[in-house]
C-alpha cells in the first residue's frame, strides 16, 4: 500500500507540471490500468520489482485522477466574450464576507442568471461560473454595502476570467482560484436592482457561514479597539484578514505564524482534548451505573469524541483547505483505530496522504502541504523503532515532568533541524529564534488562548467578554516577547531559495545528523549543509546585465543587475492598507533571490502605481540610495538614507554598464516645493528617464512620460535616444508614444507594464499599432507575466509565463 501511494503522490504532483490537460478519453484509460496493474502487481516475484510495479500503478492512478479533477473544474468556465460585460445573477453568498475601508468581498454561489434589464432569461443565458469571488465596493456617498452569509441576493456584476500576477517565487493567484472552485472573478456594478431577496437560504454550508460569522462580530465588538482582536478571530473562525501586516512580519520572524491560524496543531491539540475528556467520563460512564465501557471501549469513544470535535473546529474554519488535511489525517487515524487495523504509523501516514490527494489533488502545491507532512515524518524518523528507557514504577511528579519536557524539547529539536532544508527550499529564509518562541507560544495558544476563545463563543455577555479579554492580555503579553525576539540581529537566517542539489545535498544530511545514536560520523552531517548556507543566488555573470520588468499589475517596477550592483526603477501600485506591491511581489522576489540590498531605488514619480511600493521595500531591504522627483517632505524622500532629485546630466557607472539620467532638467522643478507648488505640477511631467547602455545595447526607462516631455527629449537630446529595449511611456496610453519619438529610438524589444482589463485600457490599440508598424517585438505583463531579459553578446528575452508554463493559465 506505501508503495502504490507514494506512486499515486508522484502521478499527482507531475500532472501539476504539464502545460495543457491530456484528453478526458486518455485520463479515464489510464484511471482504468492504475487498478488493474497494481491487482497485477500482487503476483510479480521478488519485493523489488513488486514495488517498482506498485510505484506505477499508484502514479498511473494519481495522473489520471488529478487530471480528471482539473478537466471537471475547467469545464465552467467564464468565455472570453463576456468579460467586462454588465450580467445580472440570482445566488447565495456562501462565505464568511471580508469587509476593510474600501468595501466588502465575499464568494457567490450562482443560482440564476437573468438579462441585463433583470428580467426573466431571454433567449441564451451568458455560461457564468458556478462559483463568483466578487468585490463589492463603496458607494460615492460613502456607503458601506452590507451583505450576510447566506443571504439570497439579486446582483449586477462585471466579471473577468481568472487571473493573477505571475512573478517567480510568487504565489499562484490562479491555481489557487481553481482550487477553491472560483472560476471567474469580479465587482458588483452600481444598479438600483441589486437587492437582498432573502436573508437566509438554510444549507448546511450557509448555516456555518452565519455562525462564523457571528461569532467575527461578537469577538470584535467585545474587543473594540484592541490590537490583537484579529488573532483571537483568526484562532476562532479561521479569518486572518484582521491582522496587521507588521504582526504578520514579526509571527513570520519569530517562525510563530503557523499557531496564528486554525492550523493542523490546533486542530490536533482541540481533538486530542476532546478525546482524553471523552476517555475519561466514558471510563466512568459520565457519573452513571450505565456501564459504558462494556458497550464500546473507552478507547473506541475517545477517537469519535476528537474526530467530532476536529470537524466542529475544520467546520468554524470554513473547511479551509490547510484545515481539511488535517481533519482527513485524524479521520484516518480515528478510522484505523476503530477498524483494529493499526499495523503501523507509517501505514496511517501514508492513508492520511492519500485521503487528502484524493480530495485535493493542488494541495501539494502549498507549503502548508509539504510542512505538515514532513513535520510527522520527521517526528516518525527520529522516534519510531528507537529504544527508549523502560519508565520506572513510582516517579515522582517532578522526574515524569522532566522527562517530558526532555522529550518536547527532543521532539521541537529534530522537527526544527529536520524542516531545515524544506524551509529554505519554500520560503528563503529561517527563523533561529523559533525553537524558543514556539516552545513558549504553543502551549499559551494551543492550551489558553485557544479553548479560552472557543469557550467563550459558547457563552452569553458579559462572561464571553471577560474570557475573551483575558485571552487577549495573554496574547497581549506574548506580542511583547515575540516582538522584542524579532528585533534581535540574529533572528533570522536569510538565504535565496535553493538550488536543486544543494536541497538534496542538505536533505541527505539532515537525515544523517538525525539518524540513531551509534550511526558513524554524524558531525559530518554538517559539511552537507554548506553548499546551502554559502549559496548567494544567482546573479549576472561579469559582462552581463538582466533586467526584469516585474508583474505589478497596473504599475511599473523594473529590476536591473549587473555582477555587483542592483537597482530598482520604480516599485508598483499601492493596493491597500494591507498589501501594496513592495510588501506582496518585490520584496519576495528580492529575498528569494537573496537580494538582500540595493545599490539604487529610481521612483520615477508620485503617482500612486510608481511609488506604491517604495516604502515597504525601504523597511524590508537596505537601500543605499534614492533618486526621484519627489518633494523633499515626502514620505519617500524623509525615509531614504540618502535622497537626490533626479535630473539630466546626472550618471554614474557600474562595471562596463553606463547609467545616464536623461530628463527632467533641474529647472523644471518649482522653486519652492510648497504644496501649493507642488500641486501645480503635474506628477508625469517630471518623471525620471533613465538611460542604460550596456556595450552595443541600450535600455531606456521613460516613465510616464507624455508627447511634451518626448518632444522636449528629442529637443535636448537628439540622437542618443536610440534604444535595443523601451519600456513603453505611460504604459502606452493614447497621450506619448509620439511617431518622432518612437523613430528616435526605434526599439527592437518594447515593454507594457500593464495590469489586465485594466480600468484605462492602456495599452490604446492605435499605440500598439504605432508599435507593430516599427516590427518591434512587443510583451507584456498582463499576457506574460513578468518579462526576463538578459544581456550579454546578444540579448535573450523570454516571460514567466513562458518558461513556467501550467494548465490553468490562458485557458
């Protein structure tokens, strides 16, 4: 059975590499065969060869399953000819709604779907997607809609197809969609025919829904303007989004942010309570003369009590995905045990694994995945079959609680050296302080904070108030130690994200170093970890040059680097108070690159899709310098450690690549930068245009530059503007990308930074058709995802969404 899943695990895991789906005709024979081989399988001589053919029939079966899941999800689909149209629909909100300043985002569960008038159907109905995640905005008023789990609701809305930012290293907006069923995204529009059709359609999923929500609501306004009120909320119903992003930043480097969430350790620990208190009152038969035990062994109550117990809290967690693994591992233990068929622990591991591929065949395409698993198996590696001290009759307290602090302290020991490598591999960096802030928040969270929160939900006012508060002082106080463990230097060990051989090499010595006592020259264990701790990530060979236009959405953000130097021109949009793209795109990108400084940080000017980013990239990574045509009382320019104003004439030289700055002129700057001044200027007529020539090949980094500002350059600079790469002025919009510039420079390569269906439909067609008539070779960020080019004799370009192709893009 070990054999065929791990066989089942490699059939899943390589169907989520391919480019495009096999035929439903060829999945359903191979979903056939895997059976039929591994019946075959049964009779084959010799153990090796008779798990080599269980291996493959196992990956047969996984192939052919995980590709009939994705063909059945695919299928509903939203037609290219219907985005951006206005649709009017009939559904349910059937999620916890997540409301901030802007407005409210919730998934829809589509019922109907009716004309554009919200009449009855008329004629063909548009092929909308079962399943929505809508966004529904402010009014102009001011108005906050209000929408409740669910509730029926008539909508007109404006969809789009699935699709996210593709970056490396950055996360799959589009397989996660799929994975969570949600096949077209989008807003509801403005209409006097919304309306609220009933409050509440009873299913099983919307009476969770309400209940989670509730219990959001009863938490937050039992704790009113208390920092940490999301924590407790995150810890109760699984909904992180009240969170501050700094607390995020301070979990994730005190390696914590796993206890911050219904994670698969609560879950455990909730079941396992729930079932040592089951064992115990079954054992006495709750205080009764029914003689329980004699019905069912107490041990046989004890895994219903948790298994109960573990769906009650996967279900307040809105059966979220990393929530349901856990439960099915549980379910699979609970069942083993009840069954009498607990051969072994790797066996039930192995069941676990299978159950949860079977369920969600993407779950091995989050870390979440790969974590929880290889945190048992570790835990299964270093203890299973080892010989333990036989315990001695009549310890007195104090030694029995030695010897299971000694054996936590084992245990947290080897799961935190054997995720080691894995760590590096998912997230580029490692927190040193966790053993000691886990050891301290898992049994505050897991054992108080936890049940305090949960409890209390079952309580009326005022003794919920008085637990919740309580948690929160506890959680209150440990912010304080986690926060000041963050701010030590050594906090966190930061890498790029590995190379394949040197994961392996690393993988191979943790198993060494963990392996039994008596197993020869363990400390040489250590030597294998030293490719992966000298690796300082790739980089331009000398001579060469990268640049890589990043995909920020509606916004610009363009890495260029030389053998020793980085700079960074501009840094994306701001999306929100929680997010902007410095914090979600750039800064990953950086670390997973091990990029941990820059030499210069351009923003070209204040416009909120150049400047978005710049002050989460400031916080996150060293920055040496700043150049812009910001005001010096900028906040951009008050944070730099050295701010200068860009203008022509300035340049600088790194190696053989040359850096002019070719607009604006210092003049075009108002005297005096008083707000009123600086109102009166215009953001794009001062952004800063960047020349690179690197050999016989130049860059020219323009900004938002409009037909003024081009007609001044080719004034002022005739004959240098000629360019091998342009990224397109404005993101071509319909007011640059004059005729004589574009002669000037005559580009071989443009580059549109542009966000998809962008709300200004840059690029303008006849922009783009100004392009083409040159025969440059025109990419983009909404089509391809970030663009890679580097330059060396020659220059090769290629985008993200080429190299890393998958199924579920540009379907």
């Amino acid at each position: 059975m070990r054999s065929a899943v791990i066989g089942f695990v490699l059939g899943v895991g390589f169907l989520q590499t391919l480019a495009v789906l096999p035929a439903v005709w060829l999945l359903c024979g191979l979903l056939a065969l895997g059976p039929v081989l591994l019946a075959i399988s049964r009779k084959i001589p010799g153990p090796y060869f008779r798990s080599a053919a269980c291996v493959l029939a196992g990956a047969l079966f996984g192939f052919a399953w995980a590709g009939l899941f994705a063909q059945y999800y695919l299928r509903n689909e939203l037609p290219p000819a219907w985005e951006g149209r206005d649709i009017t629909v009939i559904g349910t909100v059937d999620s916890l709604p997540s409301y901030s300043e802007s407005g409210v985002r919730f998934t829809f569960a589509v019922e109907k779907v009716l004309d554009q008038d919200g009449g009855a159907p008329s004629g063909e109905p548009p092929p909308v997607p079962r399943r929505l995640a809508l966004g529904w905005y402010q009014a102009e008023n001011g108005e906050q809609p209000r929408v409740g789990a669910g509730a029926r609701w008539q909508l007109t809305v404006r969809l789009k197809r699935p699709h996210g930012n593709a970056n490396p290293h950055g996360f799959d907006y589009e397989a996660w969609l799929l994975e969570r069923n949600l096949r077209a995204t989008g807003y509801v529009r403005s209409n006097q025919q919304n309306r609220q059709l009933q409050a509440f359609v009873f299913s099983p999923g919307n009476l969770v829904e309400v209940l989670r929500s509730r219990l959001r609501d009863r938490i937050l306004q039992a704790l009113p303007e208390h920092r940490y009120a999301g924590v407790l909320v995150a810890l109760a119903v699984g909904d992180q989004r009240a969170i501050e992003q700094s607390d995020w930043e301070v979990f994730n480097r005190t390696g914590i942010s796993h206890l911050v969430a219904i994670s698969g350790l609560h879950i455990t620990m909730i079941a396992g309570m729930f079932a040592a208190i089951t064992a115990a009152l079954w054992r006495r038969s709750f205080f009764t003369a029914a003689a329980l035990p004699l019905l069912l062994p107490a041990q046989k109550a004890a895994a219903l009590g948790g298994a109960l117990a573990a769906l009650c809290y996967v279900a307040l967690a809105g059966f979220g995905i990393p929530a349901q693994r856990t439960l099915y591992m549980l379910l699979v233990v609970a069942l083993a045990l009840w069954s009498g068929r607990i051969a072994s622990v790797s066996h039930v591991l192995c069941a676990a694994l299978a159950a949860v591929l079977l369920a969600d065949p993407w779950a091995l395409l989050w870390p979440g995945f790969w974590l929880s698993f290889c945190a048992v198996g570790v835990i299964l590696y270093t203890s299973v079959g080892r010989s333990l001290a036989a315990p001695a009759e009549n310890q007195s307290w104090l030694t029995r609680w030695r010897k299971n602090l000694k054996a936590a302290g084992s245990t947290q020991y080897a799961v935190t050296i054997g995720l080691l490598p894995l760590t590096a591999l998912l997230f580029g960096r490692v927190s040193l302080i966790g053993p000691l802030a886990n050891a301290l928040a898992i049994p505050l969270i897991g054992l108080a904070v936890t049940p305090l929160t949960l409890i209390a939900g079952l309580l009326p006012v005022p003794l919920s108030t008085w637990l919740w508060r309580g948690a929160h002082v506890l959680v209150e106080q440990l912010a304080l130690f986690l926060n000041w463990l963050s701010l030590l230097p050594f906090a966190v060990w930061q890498a790029p994200l590995p190379q394949a051989w040197t994961f392996a090499l690393a993988l191979l010595a943790t198993l060494w170093l963990l392996a039994p006592r008596g197993w020869p020259l363990r400390w040489l264990a250590l030597a294998g970890w030293l490719p992966l701790l000298l690796d300082h990530g790739s980089r331009p060979a000398p001579g060469e040059m990268w640049v890589t236009a990043l995909d920020v959405g509606q916004g610009m953000a363009v890495l260029v680097e030389t053998a020793e130097h980085r700079l960074l021109y501009d840094s994306g949009p701001y999306y929100s108070p929680a997010s902007d793209a410095g914090s979600r795109i750039i800064v990953p990108y950086l670390r997973a690159r091990g990029i941990a400084a820059l030499d210069a940080l351009i923003v070209s000017h204040a416009d909120n899709d150049h400047s978005g980013g710049a002050l989460s990239v400031m916080a996150s990574i060293k920055v040496a310098k700043v150049y812009s045509s910001l005001a010096p009382d900028h906040a951009i320019a008050r944070a730099a450690a050295v701010h200068q104003r860009c203008h022509s004439g300035q340049a600088w030289q790194w190696g053989s690549v040359k850096f002019e700055m070719l607009y604006p002129d210092i003049g075009q700057y108002p005297a005096s930068a008083t707000p009123a001044t600086v109102a009166k200027t215009k953001a794009n007529t001062v952004s800063c245009t960047l020349k690179i020539s690197h050999g016989q090949h130049t860059v020219l980094l323009p900004g938002d530059i409009e037909a003024a500002q081009e007609k001044q350059l080719l004034a002022s600079h005739a004959g240098q503007l000629k360019s091998t790469v342009l990224l397109a002025p404005h993101h071509g919009s319909g007011t640059s990308s004059t005729a004589a510039f574009l002669a000037a420079v005559d580009p071989q390569i443009v580059l549109f930074q542009v966000g998809y269906r962008n709300r200004f439909r840059h690029p303008k067609q006849q922009i783009l058709e100004r392009y083409q008539a040159l025969g440059s070779t025109n990419l983009r960020n909404d089509t391809g995802g970030a663009i890679l080019l580097k330059f060396g004799d020659a220059v090769s370009v290629d985008t993200y969404r080429n190299r890393h192709r998958r199924y579920w893009y540009g379907r």
